[in-house]
C-alpha cells in the first residue's frame, strides 16, 4: 500500500492510521463497558430509547448539507494552492451556515418531542422520555456548529492531534458515565454528561486546528458566491449522506414504529458489532481522503489508481482477518457480554456482520477515492439506489419476520449494489477490467477466509465441550492465527512475502547481535 507513496507520505499514513487504532482500541473498551453497564442497568425500554435517540439525531448530519466533507476536500487543496484567504472566507461561510442549522436542530426539537408518544410505542409515561429528547436536541444544536472542527484538522493531516483530544474525552466521558449508570442510573443527568463532554472536545480541536494553521490565516468576510461554488460538491455529498442515514439509521426507526421501542435493544447490539467491525478494518481511510484530494488536485492519477488497488487489498484483507473469529465465536461473545442467548439477535448479528464485510471489501475504499475525485455524482445514484431497495425490502419484511427481516433488508441490497454497481465504477476508474480488479483487490483475501474456515472447522468441533470463556478467548485466538498464517501465504504477493522475510531476518540479526 506504501509503495504507491514517497517517504513523508508513508510515514504520515502509517502515524495516522497508528493513532486511528489506539483511539479505536480505547473506544472498543468504552463501548464494551458502557453497553453493558447501560444494558444490564437500564430496562429494555429505556435502552432501546438511548438507541433511538442516537439514531433520530444521526439525521441532524442531515443539516450538514455535505460541508463537512467539503471542508476536508478544499482544506487538502488549499495545503497545495495556498489561497489561504479564500480559504478562510469559505470556512467564515460555513461556520455561520452551521450556526444557522445549530439554531434549527434545538427549535426543532419541541415539536418533534411532542408528537413522540403518537410515533412510538412506550409501556410507560412518556413525558420523562420527551424530557430527554428536548435536552438532546437543544445540546445537540448548540454543539453542531463545532463539528467542523475534526473535519479541517483531517484536511490538515492532523488526525494524531485530533485523535488524542478525542482520546482524553472519551475516557472523561467514559469515567463519568460509569458513575452515573452505577450509582444514579438516570438517562437525563447520561444525555447531559454526554453532550457536555462532546462540546469540549469539539471546543479543543477547533483550538488545535487554529493553532496549526498559517500564521497569516484569518477568518474571512462571509461568502455566498463561495457557497454556492462548495455546494456544487456539497449537494451530491450530502445525498450520499443522506442515503447512508437511510442505510444505517432508518433500521431502528422502523423497528420502534413496526414492533416496538423494546426490540430495537437486541437489535442495536447486533448493530454495533457489525460497526465495531467496520471501524476495525478502515482505519486507514481517515488519511486516504485527503491523500486523494490532494492527489486528484495535483494530476497524479497513477498515485490515485495505485492506492485505491493497493488499499483496496490490504482492506480486505483485514477484513477476513477481524471477520472469521467474530463471525465464529459471536454466540459466545454475546452470551458472556450481555447474556445474550436470543437466536434471533445472534442471527441478525450474523447477518449484518455479513453485510459490513460486503461493504468493508468491495464498496468503502472505492467510494472514499472516488468521492474526492469528482465523482460524486455518480456515487450519488448507486447511494439513492441502495436507500431505496433498503427501505422497501426492510418495510416489506420487518412485520413478517421481525429484526431478522430488517438485517435482510441491508444485507440484499448492499451486496447487489457492490457488484453491480461500486465494483464496476471502481475498476474503470482505476484503468483495469472488472475481475482483473476483484482479483488484484479482494479475490485472494476470500480465498484465504475459505482456506482458513476449512482448517479450523475440525478445531471448532473439538472446543464444543470447553467453558464459554475458554472457547472465546483460546479459539479466537486459534482462529485469528490459522487466518493470519494462510493471509500471509496467500494473500500478500511474492515481493511482499520477500520484503516481510528480509524484515524479519534483520530484526533477529539483531536481536542477536544485542545479545
């Protein structure tokens, strides 16, 4: 994947993506602590309302109308043009087109808290659960305009920096939040240490991203001429935004209309692996982004076609190595972390792991490269497209087969627009045919997952008598080994598997050579 890149480039990649685990490692363990304490703590209801609360207000992206991926396209670009001024009249225009949506989210929120008991099934009073929504609203409106924030510092490549503010809120978070589940479970006080924190970490990467800016930047006189240049892109983002709320998002909402508020928890859960798998395996995106834009913006399109076919592969091949132990000792995963024993959230759980490996392989670097190489219209289509077929086939099924049908109604679609449409567009676009690109991309990694399946099937049946615990940890472990010898052997070319063995042989050479 390096070899594409000079050594500033490298280096730069392999510090981001460093930064993007350790934070992704920390907020595994927040996620794994804070979901049970909520879980085991909270009722059914009441967690399945945190869920959707999260998931209604991931719509607020709506208002962003795409200038967040804006401003990391033209902060990349600017870092080459160095038209710092018309940069910060663009970022003046956005802060208060931002500050305007802020405003709109919080007076929002009262009338749509209102009509929550006619939109959803609560067993209980729902006045305390409007509570909590008003608050969430008008903090989430307050906070909305910062988010520019770690947008410019990853256009910047300052994705350390933000990575290590995130990194301190999140343990304040994490902290404070374990306290109140313990010792005063109360959703309101939860929302407001929530919201609090995120205001302040927004707060310190907009300070960070000042301070690494040039010496002779300034805030600019509001543009609407520039606004309409931005929202050119903008728009096209922001349908693509808008679709993948409709992917990810819309799955809750229509669980807690069709069945009820209560089984969006199991659900959920399901969910947030599947995610957790998606943020173990794309790491590297975060500085592929404005590697591309700067890249795109300079001509260098053999750079571009390298890094969308190398990083294409390695992703793919992270995700057979994170995927197969996951997929295999989920049941137990969910048993010992949530006693969690329901067939129909383990099923979903196998189903939407599915679909994120689809995603993860074939669709998500292809759709980051192309996204900042004007693109976007067409990733725009293949987006609407999959909303749509997502929403029908999740309608269609959830009242006959309940959240076992909504997984099925982001798995079909998911892997029909992978195949007929982002693989497709990716391999034009990188200059080769449609298999060769499968084959240089994701073909050997598949191939690996199926050797490493076949060998450890025989083990598997071995472990059926051992504790729970056991099994996880130790065949996990087992299972990531066997995967990652046969990844090794059959997924990394020949000029790889040299270059890895001659590392290893210096690094023993001295090892020796200290002793």
């Amino acid at each position: 994947m390096e070899s594409s890149l000079n050594s500033k480039q490298a280096q730069t990649w392999r510090k981001s993506t460093l930064s993007n685990y350790l934070l992704l490692f920390l907020r595994m363990a927040s996620v794994l602590i804070l979901t049970r304490g909520l879980f085991l703590n909270l009722s059914a209801e009441d967690y399945g309302f945190w869920a959707l609360l999260w998931s209604m207000f991931g719509y607020t992206l709506l208002l962003d109308f795409g200038f967040g991926t804006a401003v990391q396209k033209w902060t990349s670009q600017t870092r080459v043009n160095g038209d710092w001024g018309r940069y910060g009249s663009l970022l003046s225009s956005l802060l208060a087109c931002y500050g305007l949506m802020g405003g709109l989210i919080a007076l929002s929120s009262l009338p749509i808290a209102y009509y929550l008991p006619q939109w959803f099934h609560f067993s209980a009073d729902p006045r305390p659960f409007q509570l909590i929504f008003i608050l969430f609203g008008v903090g989430s409106g307050l906070i909305f305009p910062t988010g520019l924030a770690a947008e410019i510092l990853r256009g910047l490549e300052q994705i350390p920096l933000r990575n290590r503010i995130q990194a301190w809120t999140l343990l304040a978070q994490t902290l404070g939040s374990l306290l109140l589940v313990q010792f005063y479970p109360d959703l309101f006080s939860l929302t407001f240490w929530t919201l609090l924190t995120t205001f302040i970490s927004n707060l310190l990467m907009l300070r960070g991203a000042l301070r690494v800016l040039p010496e002779n930047f300034k805030l600019g006189k509001p543009s609407r001429k520039l606004l309409r240049e931005v929202a050119s892109f903008s728009v096209y983002a922001w349908l693509i935004t808008l679709t993948n709320l409709v992917i990810f998002r819309s799955d809750q909402l229509i669980i807690g209309a069709s069945i009820g508020v209560g089984a969006i928890a199991g659900y959920q859960i399901a969910n947030r692996l599947a995610d957790l798998f998606r943020q173990l395996t794309t790491q590297v995106h975060d500085y592929l982004g404005p590697l591309a834009a700067r890249a795109y913006s300079q001509g260098q399109k053999e750079l571009l076609n390298l890094t969308l076919l190398n990083t294409s592969r390695w992703v793919s091949l992270l995700a057979v190595l994170m995927g197969l132990p996951l997929a295999w000792f989920l049941p137990e995963l969910l048993s010992l972390w949530l006693k969690l024993d329901s067939p129909e959230v383990r099923f979903s759980a196998w189903i939407l792991l599915a679909s994120m490996f689809v995603q993860v392989s074939l669709r998500s670097t292809g759709t980051q490269v192309l996204l900042m190489c004007q693109r976007e219209k067409t990733l725009m289509w293949g987006a609407l497209a999959e909303a749509v077929l997502n929403l029908s086939v999740s309608l269609l099924l959830a009242p006959r087969i309940g959240i076992l049908g909504v997984a099925l109604g982001t798995l079909l679609p998911n892997l029909v627009l992978a195949l007929s449409f982002n693989l497709p567009l990716a391999s034009r676009a990188s200059g080769v045919s449609f298999a060769r690109f499968f084959r240089q991309t994701s073909a050997s990694a598949w191939l690996a997952g199926g050797i490493s399946a076949l060998l450890f099937w025989p083990l598997s049946a071995l472990m059926g008598s051992w504790p729970a615990l056991l099994r996880l940890l130790g065949g996990g472990f087992l299972c990531g080994m066997i995967t990652l010898v046969v990844l090794l052997g059959v997924g990394l070319t020949r000029e790889e598997q040299k270059t890895l063995l001659s590392k290893l042989r210096l690094q023993k050479r001295g090892i020796l050579a200290s002793v």
